[in-house]
C-alpha cells in the first residue's frame, strides 16, 4: 500500500485537503512506458486538430476556473485575484500555443529544390522541417501552482510540440495538481486521444526525481525551480546512456542599476516600486530585483532613508512550504551577521510559514568580499548596493549570468556601455520599469546565462516550443514519402521557405 502525504495551508501551517498517494518507482515508470506507447497518437495529429486539443485544453482549465482558486488558495495562500489571473494566464499560454500551431508555423519548413546548377556543387532536393522529440518529463514549480506547474508553460510548450508529458507535481499544491490533471485528460479524451499522452507523478520522495531523469523514454526535461536540483537534473541527464537536454531554469538576482539621475527625477516613485518589486508575491518570483545598484551620494542617502521608513510598515504573506521558510530565515540569519552590512526589517508575520521582509545594504567594496550577498534568496529580501556611478559597468561585468537586468535612467540619459554588457548577461533587458512581470508573447524571453538558465532558451512564449522539437531533414524523397507539410501540394497551406522566398503556394 502506498504512503500517503497532504499538502498544508501556509497561512496556519495545517494539514488541508485529500491526502495523496505517494507514487512508488513502478507507477513512474508505467507512466512513462504508457505515454511512450501512444506518443504517435499525438505527433501525428495534424495542425488544426493539436490546435484544437489545445484549445480544448485551455476550455477544460477555465472552466474549473474558480475551482482551481479555491483550492489553490487553501495550499498555497496565495490570494485570490492572483490565482484566478494564474488561471487565465494559463489558459492564454495554450491558446496561444493553439494559435502558433493552426498555421504550421513550428513546423518551421524549409525547401531547397534540386538544383544541377548550383555551385560549387550541384544540390540534391532538401526538405527540412521539425519533429516532436518524444516524451518529457516537465517538473512543476512551487511559486506558481498553475501557470508553471502542471498545465503551464513547459507543458504546454511540450504538447504544442506533439510531445507526451508526464508532470512532477509540486507537493506543496497536490489537490490543485490534480484538478488541473484531471481537465487536460478529459479534453485529451474529448478528441479519442489517449489519457496516457499526459500523467502527473505526485509525492515527496526524492528518487522520483531521479527515477524521471533516467528513464530511457524521457527525451527531454523541463525545470523551474532551485538551482541545486537544476544542476542535479543536468548531471543525471548527462550520465544516461544518452544524454538529454535539461531546459531548467534556476532563479536570478535580476540586478536593476539606478542612475543618479533617475534618483534626481523620480526618488520617491523609485523607492516605493523598487521594495513593492522586491517585496511582490513575498519576494518568492524568480524575476525579484534581488539586487538594486544606487549611487554612493546624498541621493543615495535619500533613497535609502525613504525605503526605511516604506519597508517598516511592510508585511507580507506567509512562504509557500516549511522548507522555503525554513531556507529564508537561515539565509537572513547569516547575512545579519555579516560585517559592514545594514538591515532594514519590516513587520513580522508569525502565522503559519511566516517571516519578516529583510533588506540589506553595503558598499559595493563589501559585496565583491561576500558572495553570499551575490546569491539568489527566495523570500522578502534584496540587497541595496552602493556604489559610485561611474564603477556601474564594472559591478555589471562582475555579476554571472540572469534572467532579466533592469536600468533606470534620466532622460537622454546615454548609457550605451552598461547596456550592452547588460545584454551579455541578461535574457531580458529592461528600462525604466521592474522584472517581476513577464508578459506571455511571442517576443518574450524568459532564460539567460548560466547559472540563470542551463541552455540559451526561453521557458515563456510561443519560442518555448523550439526545445521540444528537433529538425529533420528529407533528402530527394518521393513525394508521397514526405511529411504532409513538406508535400509539394501543401495540403495544410503552411507558409514554407521555398528556395528561399517565403510562400504558401504549392509547389508545382
């Protein structure tokens, strides 16, 4: 018989809802085997048909849309409005996936026609387009129960690819887990596919993790969470018999450099955003500024004299588990004692996985003697930095790779140099405004250097798709051999790159 575990309010620190079976190593691997079985099933719908078992998807989540708050709610004690709005947001990433996916647009389909004359040699006909990888195993994270969890990006991205999923639910929201589980099979069988295109694994024990890893049907693996099992995923990855792709994204400090004259123009609006930045979601998003670059000044002075007197009326909501509250008040514990640094606390929060919001200040000469303050810390903390304007560049170019990286600037203000080492380091790239936001688009890049990201791949937008698809290239196959997209007819009327020149026509 299986062991059990339930998943606890962090507001009260009770047990709430069902207790969940914890899945032993069979049942994972059954999963896997079973999603490896049907995987044609799904790879080989064609373009309106995945679109529509997408949209599909995103109708069975909505509707339960207040359901899944609720619950959600109980687990995590996130609020509300933010959980319904996680809801919808999860619901737009797979329409929008459906939308990519009607017009054939991740096919991605090249062709080179025969050419006797081309030089330095004469070129055989060449048909490329992408094929879905196979099954994934997608780990789903604490921070956001639904929209990078069990149906969010890395699945959706996943299934949009014509990939079987079998998801890692977070144990911190399990009954939630389930529900959205539950609505993307019913919306599975809704179109005769098979439930086994999509599992969810639930439990706390830590082979899973391993157990997902190495079996040999997993083709590829999506991660949003800490860096520790980030790296552990990539080392398991590479010591199969045949290495996988790892697309984890591991968290970030997200600097954001203040300029003097930013300060000079917008102080007071700058203080209180940069801490509501710092301080939203109880500082628990991976996009926090956990780093905020101000000048060694009496604008400096200022800033830091009006973000005293903001965070000591600030108290934020309980941590998301015991083990997240755990890691933060450890953390805070060891900075405090550190030499040369100031603490600003706000009020504390003794409900539950409570904690007190933290914010630390040093000279930039302290902080290149204390990595701790360089790493990231998953909770209501930031660290101001103080530093003379014209070293910004060099505290850029100590700094590892980030998600985002955020320059608040004067007008015509010229900041060329930072920018572009900026850019170096950064998947994002942000002016005059804060990282904790991250829009679902089709421009969007949610990734960065390492140690933000383990390869150069964005977890958010449509571009998500392109980790779970791999080219295949057709070369002087017959026509009717070919995949539909690479036809000649173009049944699907998929706008393709035909020597060159981007046409849905046929090919005649």
């Amino acid at each position: 018989m299986n062991k059990t575990f339930t998943a606890s309010n962090p507001a009260t620190g009770e047990s709430v809802g069902a207790e969940i079976a914890e899945w032993d190593q069979s049942q994972v691997l059954k999963a896997i085997t079973s999603a490896h079985k049907v995987k044609d099933k799904l790879s080989k719908t064609n373009p309106s048909e995945r679109a529509s078992v997408l949209n599909s998807i995103a109708d069975a989540i909505e509707s339960e849309k207040d359901n899944l708050a609720k619950i959600a709610n109980l687990e995590t004690a996130l609020p509300l409005p933010r959980l319904v709005g996680e809801v919808m947001r999860t619901v737009v990433q797979l329409r929008a996936f459906a939308t990519l996916v009607k017009t054939g647009g991740h096919l991605l389909p090249i062709i080179d026609l025969a050419d006797p004359n081309f030089l330095p040699v004469a070129r055989p006909d060449l048909r490329k387009s992408q094929q879905p990888l196979g099954v994934v195993a997608v780990f789903a994270a604490s921070n956001f129960p639904l929209a990078f969890s069990v149906a969010g990006g890395d699945t959706a991205a996943a299934l949009a690819a014509g990939c079987p999923v079998v998801v890692k639910a977070h144990p911190s929201h399990p009954n939630t887990s389930q529900l959205v589980y539950e609505a993307v099979t019913k919306a599975l069988e809704s179109h005769g596919l098979p439930k086994d295109l999509f599992s969810i694994v639930q439990g706390v024990n830590p082979e899973i993790t391993h157990w997902l890893a190495k079996a040999p049907e997993i083709t590829a693996i999506g991660f949003t969470g800490s860096a520790v099992v980030g790296k552990l995923l990539l080392r398991l990855a590479q010591e199969r018999a045949t290495p996988i792709p790892v697309y984890a994204e591991m968290g970030s400090l997200n600097p954001v450099f203040i300029t003097p004259t930013a300060l000079g123009e917008k102080i007071d609006e700058l203080a209180k955003a940069a801490m509501d930045s710092a301080l939203l979601g109880s500082g628990q998003f991976c996009t926090k500024p956990g780093i905020i670059i101000i000048p060694n000044d009496s604008l400096g002075d200022k800033f830091i004299e009006q973000v005293k007197t903001y965070i000591s009326q600030q108290k934020v909501a309980p941590l998301l588990n015991k083990g997240i509250a755990d890691r933060f008040r450890e953390a805070i514990k060891k900075l405090s004692i550190s030499k040369g640094l100031e603490v600003i606390s706000g009020i504390s929060n003794s409900d539950g996985y409570g904690v007190t919001p933290n914010i630390f200040i040093a000279n930039w000469s302290e902080v290149s003697q204390q990595s701790d303050l360089l790493e990231e810390h998953f909770g209501p903390t930031s660290v101001i930095i103080r530093a003379p304007f014209d070293q910004y560049l060099t505290v850029a170019k100590e700094l590892e790779g980030q998600l985002t990286a955020t320059i608040h600037a004067g007008k015509n203000e010229d900041l060329s140099e930072l920018i572009n080492q900026l850019s170096q380091i950064a998947g994002r790239v942000i002016w005059n405004g804060f990282p904790t936001a991250v829009s679902v688009t089709a421009a969007q890049n949610h990734g960065g250097q390492w140690p933000a990201s383990s390869t150069h791949t964005t977890s958010v937008g449509i571009d998500a798709i392109y980790r779970f698809v791999r080219p295949v290239v057709y070369q002087n196959f017959p026509d009717h051999q070919l995949p539909p997209e690479l036809q000649n007819s173009n049944p699907f009327k998929i706008e393709r790159v035909v020597n060159s020149v981007r046409t849905d026509q046929s090919i005649q």
